[in-house]
C-alpha cells in the first residue's frame, strides 16, 4: 500500500518537497506584485504623509515585476555560436 507523502521503496521517511519550486517561486512573485501594488494606489490617496512608503512600494513592484519577468524566461544553455 502506498501513502501519500511516503516513497514506494519501503523507507518510512516522508518526502519533503523542494522550497525553491519554481511555480512556488512565481505565486510569492505575484503576490509580492499584488501586495506592492495595493500599497502603491493606497499611498497614492494618502498625499504628502504617505511619500517615503509611496515611493518604496513603487520601487518593490519594479523589483517583484522584474522577478517575475525573469522566472518565465526559458533556461538557455551555452552551446558556443551558432552559424
């Protein structure tokens, strides 16, 4: 019988899955784009008290957008040049 979250070769040890998944890696990247945006609009109606915290959210939606760009980009390998 096989349980879930046990391997099929008789160890008992739970597998643990990997904490860099790469789709686990894209949901904090939109989460973080979600989060830093709603912090962009709310201190956008705040005016002058909400400055420092309005531009700090700004630069960490360039931060998590540029992130996620990079996570969706096809891994390349460096085969020499091709002619």
């Amino acid at each position: 019988m096989q349980v879930r979250g046990f391997e099929n070769t008789g160890n008992r040890s739970p597998v643990k899955p990997k904490k860099n998944d790469l789709s686990t890696q894209r949901n904090i990247a939109k989460i973080g784009m979600a989060l830093s945006m709603g912090t962009l609009v709310y201190t956008g109606f705040r005016g002058k008290e909400a400055a420092t915290l309005h531009i700090g959210a700004g630069l960490a939606l360039v931060g998590f957008s540029f992130w996620h760009y990079r996570l969706y980009q096809p891994k390349t390998t460096n085969r020499g040049s091709r002619r």
